[in-house]
C-alpha cells in the first residue's frame, strides 16, 4: 500500500491506516468506500482532523478547490459509523 502524508500531523503512513478525505460539491467528505475519485487528503486520527480543520484554507490548499471549512465532528462521526477508526 501507498504511503500518504497526514495533513494534520505530516506522518507519513501507510493509506490504508488513514482516512481519506476528498471534495464532494465543495465540500470535503470522508471517502470510506474508496470510491470518490478526485484528488484526496488524508489524515490518520481525530485529532488530526480537528487539527487540520482549526487550518484556515488547509483542505482548500491540499485539495486544490473551494470548499467549506469542515466540521471535523461530522466528518467523524461518519468514520466512527463505519468501525474503520474509533
Ligand atoms: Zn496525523
């Protein structure tokens, strides 16, 4: 599997360990099922998250296009939901 760099924490790790996060509508989602084609970003944990979304303009910047500031509780609970990460 690909390594992929955490726009939270800039760890480098393995994709499968991360969510990926990519722009729907303007808007960033997590892509759980692998489907959402695009350019993606990723982070490794919650924290991560909420880290890179206090960022102003960070997904905006990795993602390459306009969308809202994430709500990173959303986001997650969408990731808890699908037992990927706790
Ligand atoms: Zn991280």
């Amino acid at each position: 599997m690909p390594d992929r760099t955490c726009i939270g924490c800039r760890a480098v790790l393995d994709k499968g360990l991360m969510v990926r996060l990519a722009a729907v509508e303007g808007r960033a989602v997590p892509d759980l099922g692998g489907k959402l084609g695009g350019r993606g970003v990723y982070v490794c944990s919650e924290k991560c998250l909420r880290e890179a979304c206090k960022r102003k303009d960070a997904f905006q910047r990795a993602l390459k296009t306009k969308v809202e500031q994430p709500e990173p509780e959303a986001i997650w609970e969408k990731v808890r939901a699908t037992g990927l990460k706790g």
